[in-house]
C-alpha cells in the first residue's frame, strides 16, 4: 500500500468516530445540558433554569435524546406529583474532559477572536 493510500486510510479511520460522535451530540443544547448535569443530580426545572434560551419543549427532546444514548439517567419517583430527576451516566461523565478540553479551547478561541 502506497503512503498516500495510507494516510488516507488513517484519515477516514479518525474521520468516522468523530463523526459518530458529534453525531450523538449534535445541535445547540445536548452539550450544556450535559455540563448541567456535570454539578449533580437536577429535576427539569433546575436544568431549564441553568440554560439560557432552551424551551422546555426542546429540553424534554433532548434529554430523551440523550437518555436513548445512554448519557443521562432519568428516575421517576412515585409521588405526588411525579418527581423526576436527571443524572449523568457513567457513559455521559466520560465527556467531561472532552468538555473541559472544548472550554479551555473556546476561552483561547474567544480571546483570539475579540483580540483583533
């Protein structure tokens, strides 16, 4: 196999994972309601609260998104009324330093930006 073959190989082996992930977490809100979610348990209106902007509407489409993807849990609790609260999964923490590799990137970004 020709060098070029091979880094094209390589290339389209990176290129599919990451697209499975931004797959995943596509769109607007899945990221901060799972920085949210990073400061512990919350219920919906807790969560609502902390985004700026997300109708609640949007918010349920998606936590269950993320719920179908393993990356939230959400507990129902017989009582009256229903509570239901959300919480990372072990699968949605191991984010977190994707997340924080993502701030730390935006801070230089913005200031790179604004800066000129």
């Amino acid at each position: 196999m020709k060098k070029e073959e091979r880094t094209q190989v390589t290339c389209n082996k990176m290129i599919l994972p990451v697209q499975d992930a931004l797959a995943v977490l596509n769109g607007r809100w899945k990221l901060p309601i799972i920085v949210s979610l990073t400061f512990g348990t919350k219920r919906f209106r807790q969560i609502a609260k902390e985004i700026n902007g997300i109708t609640d509407k949007m918010l349920s489409k998606e936590l269950k998104d993320l719920e179908l993807n393993q990356l939230v849990k959400r507990d129902v609790y017989d009582t009256f009324p229903p509570t239901v609260n959300y919480t990372l999964t072990k699968h949605g923490a191991s984010l977190q330093k994707v997340i924080r590799e993502l701030g730390t990137w935006g801070l230089s970004h913005r200031k790179k930006i604004f800066e000129q």
